[in-house]
C-alpha cells in the first residue's frame, strides 16, 4: 500500500508542475482565500485507534473530492477561455483524481467493517 501511496502523492505532485506554467501566465491571487480554504493543514496529528484508518481515509476522500470539483470548474473556465493549455492539464489530471477517489472509496468500504464492527 506504501508504494501506492506513493505513487497517488507523485501525481499530485505532478498536476501542481503541470499548472505551474498556466499560473505564471495568468497570475496567482490568494489574498484573503486560505482563511476559507478546504486544505490538509488541520491534519496535524498521527490518529490511533480503531477508527484511525477510516478516518483518515474519510478526510483524505472529503479533500479529493474538494480536488475534484476545483478541476471541474477550472476545466469549465478554460472552456470559456478557449484555453487548450488548460483544458489538456485539466483533462490529464481529473483523470487521477477520479483513480484517486475511486482507490479511497475502495479502501473505505474494506476497512469499514472491520473498524465499524470488530473494534473494541
């Protein structure tokens, strides 16, 4: 699971280069938006229990969806925009974020049972 892990952060890692030069042309403003912003920053601690797992799967799940619907509105906007650059880094990269949420839900319903109904 380690190396898959891995390889969905490598992805991630990869959509954020590939926006890299759409953000240099149209510029990135942020003022006054992290406040209001779904991010894994209050991930802050390592959860134990029984229930440590689905948790987390359950919040990295709420922020891949938050991904999700962000690509879908970028893609949107660049459709307006006639922005083929865009339009070929949303098309690439919603593509992961489907394989990552359908990889979560997956993870979810196996470890469901056994942190909902065996733990203590």
């Amino acid at each position: 699971m380690h190396f898959l892990l891995e390889t969905l952060a490598k992805q991630c890692d990869a959509h954020r280069e590939a926006l890299r030069p759409v953000i240099e042309r149209y510029g990135e403003e942020t003022e006054g938006e992290e406040e209001h912003r779904l991010t894994a920053n209050g991930i802050r601690e390592v959860r134990s229990g029984p229930l440590a797992l689905l948790l987390d799967l359950q919040d990295l799940y709420v922020l891949v969806n938050h991904i999700d619907a962000t690509w879908m509105m970028v893609g949107q906007a660049a459709k307006g925009d006639r922005d083929k650059q865009l339009l070929d880094v949303v098309s690439r990269c919603e593509g992961d974020t489907g394989l990552q949420l359908r990889w979560l839900r997956t993870r979810m319903k196996q470890a469901a049972p056994q942190a909902l109904l065996v733990a203590e």
